[in-house]
C-alpha cells in the first residue's frame, strides 16, 4: 500500500464525516470552520514535525491530512447546503409542473 493512497484516504474521510453527518458543534467559528479544527491542525503539524521515529511520523502526518479534509468539508458545508436547497426546488418546480400538465385536459 502506498504512503499517498492512505494519506488521501484518510483526507477523504474526514470529508465524509463532516458531509454526512455535518460541521461540529463549536461556539467560535472562522470561515465557517470551528477553531478546534484549526488547533488540532497545528497540534498534529507540529506533532508530525517533531516526532523521531517513523511509525509516529507517519500516525501525525495521517491526522493532519484527516483534519485537513474536515476543515475543508467545514469551508464548503455552506455551499454545499445551498446547492441541496436549489436542487430541491428544481425538483419541485419540474415535479409540480408535470403533474399540473398531466392533470390539465388537452
């Protein structure tokens, strides 16, 4: 298995999480994005920096890129939610006018 594959994995999921489930509860917010995310970003960077041995470089490195891919998922959750109400209302539109069309006599 490759280094990239994992770390793109584990960038993914932390996406998912935040996509299905939506951005953690948090009292302060910058750019939509809870501070805590931007804490434990700089908590593992710094982590990932300094650690000696390999196998815990390689576990930091894994956690920035899973908390990277939550910020990210945070910045676009706004969009993201626009983007779910205007499809919601086309369906309806197109749903609502073809069941008035078929109702109405020709």
């Amino acid at each position: 298995m490759k280094k990239r594959y994992v770390l793109s994995w584990w960038f993914q999921y932390g996406r998912l999480e935040v996509a299905e489930s939506g951005p953690p509860a948090a009292k302060w917010l910058v750019g939509s994005v809870p501070l805590f995310l931007f804490r434990r970003l700089v908590r593992w960077t710094l982590q990932w920096m300094i650690s000696v041995r390999a196998p815990r470089r390689f576990s930091c490195m894994r956690n920035v890129w899973y908390v990277a891919g939550s910020v990210v998922a945070c910045r676009q959750w706004p969009r993201r939610l626009t983007l779910k109400a205007d499809v919601k209302v086309m369906w309806r539109t197109r749903l609502s006018c073809r069941f008035s069309s078929e109702s109405s006599p020709h």
